[in-house]
C-alpha cells in the first residue's frame, strides 16, 4: 500500500503521552494484552460494543482526568499512516454522504495507550480497537498491530488499514442511525438473538470497510500486490469460528457476536467489488 504522502487528518488525538495507563498496558507495562486480549477476542475484537462491555470491564472506575488533545509528533510514521487512513474514509464517506444529499460528519480516532477515559466508560487496550457511538470516537492502542501481526497471524500494512476502516464503519452506521436502532432492539432480545444481530451489525462494517478500499483504490490507485489478500487474512483470522477452535478446540455459533471467517470474508469483498451502499444490507440478507 503506497500511502506516503497522502493527505493526513487533522481529527487525530494523541493521548499517548497522558501517564502509564492505569496499569493495563501491553508488552512490558503490567498486563499484557496476550493475557487478556485473547480471551475476550471471541466476544469483540473490532468494533466491539462499548455501551456493554466498556462498563462491564472497567468494573464501574471511574474515569481518568483527560489531557488537552493534542496531534501526533510529525516524526511518528505509525500515527502519519493511520492519519492518512482515516484522511481517505473522510474523502470516502464524504463523497458517498453528499451524493446521498447528505453532510459526513467524520470522526475523532483517539491514539492512546493501556487504558483511556471515553463516553462510554473506560477503554482499554486489551479489548482492542473499538468505536464509541456516545462521542462519535475511534479508539486505538497501535500496539494491537503487533498482536495482530505476532498472535493473530495477520500482518501487512493494509490488514492494519482494514481495522480502521471497519471502526470508521460503525462511526457511519451511527450516523445513519443504525446503532440507535439495533441498541433500541436489544432490550426486546435474548442472549442468542442479540448476538445474531450483533453478526449483522459487525458483518455490515466489514462491507463499509470493503467499500472504503474499492473507492480509495479508485481515486488514489494506492494498493499493490497482496494487500487486498491481506485483508481477507485478516478477517478470516478474526472470524468467531476461527478464534473459538484456537482458543477452547471448540464452535459455537449461537455465540458469535461478530460473523465466522468465511462471512467477514464475504461481505468485506462484497463491499470491495461493489463500493455500494446498498450492498452492504447485512440486516435484510437472508444468508450471511
């Protein structure tokens, strides 16, 4: 992926620099994520919900104090490359909200390490990159790259792309407000239809990020040899099924909160070859 000199954005916050974290930083700082992570994988690696689970795995905390926001050093090639990520989804989204005669309102993505204060409780870096609908904010401890490239078996600079533009995809679910109506839902489900919707809701991300990618390539001609297959790696390696037979030996997919393999692998290419819209109505598919 040739993403040197591309725009960057300028929606990035770095609290990188704001303390230790609390304790819950990767490597060696305290827990690492290889404790953790992988065990809450299965329930939601990206795009997970932080309206539940934030609140449930900070036990209640309270909130740090939050520094003044500040940008990236210009020096850090990391930020510049996820800068330069979320600049192309703000081109992206920007492009398909106006056609719709509509205004994309891009979002916050906030670098920060170990543990971070948001509107949706406490944030933490072994949950994995995630998206608060109550401040319209993308989450990320870089790190996580290293697990996907060393524990995950999912390296290569576009697989970490596709992370970001999944996450961005919710932030524009929440726009078109299909988070308030599924979170509306909830309450009226069971254990095992509020995981069959949350499928839905992730497996449609995986298509926004998949539109992103057909798009970008389109005006941008950015992607080389292997990039698009590392991608696919990478959601056959985040799958439900996949990461339930690595972790216990065994399947369960009533539990599946974010699709298996095969189905992120579907609806991320249907995105890509189609970059519609309305191609990615995971809600009304019949099959998955």
């Amino acid at each position: 992926m040739r993403w040197e000199g591309n725009r960057e954005s300028d929606n990035i916050e770095d609290r990188r620099g704001n303390g230790p974290g609390g304790g819950f930083g990767l490597g060696g700082r305290s827990i690492g994520i290889g404790a953790i992570a992988l065990a809450l994988l299965g329930w939601g690696v990206f795009g997970i919900d932080p309206m539940t689970t934030l609140g449930l795995l900070s036990g209640g905390a309270p909130q740090q104090q939050q520094a003044p926001a500040r940008q990236p050093p210009a020096n850090d090639q990391g930020a510049a490359f996820v800068s330069t990520v979320l600049a192309s989804t703000e081109d992206v989204w920007g492009q398909i909200f106006q056609q719709a005669g509509a205004r994309y309102a891009p979002p916050k993505l906030v670098l920060y390490r170990g543990i971070t204060p948001t509107a949706c409780g406490t944030g933490q870096a072994a949950m994995g990159p995630f998206y608060c609908p109550a401040d319209r904010k993308v989450y990320l401890d870089m790190d996580f790259f290293d697990t996907m490239s060393k524990r995950l078996g999912a390296p290569g600079v576009f697989a970490r792309a596709y992370v970001v533009a999944h996450e961005v995809g919710h932030h524009v679910q929440n726009l078109q407000g299909i988070s308030g109506k599924v979170d509306a839902m909830r309450g009226r489900l069971n254990a095992r239809q509020q995981n069959a919707l949350s499928v839905r809701v992730e497996l449609q991300a995986d298509c926004y990020a998949g539109i992103w990618a057909h798009r970008s390539q389109q005006a941008k001609h950015w992607l080389e040899q292997g990039d698009i297959e590392s991608a696919l790696n990478a959601a056959t390696q985040i799958g439900d099924d996949t990461l339930q037979r690595e972790q216990s030996g065994v399947v369960r997919p009533d539990s599946f909160t974010h699709g298996s393999s095969a189905q992120r692998v579907r609806w991320f290419t249907q995105g890509y070859k189609t970059g519609s819209v309305q191609a990615c109505d995971t809600f009304n598919a019949q099959a998955l």
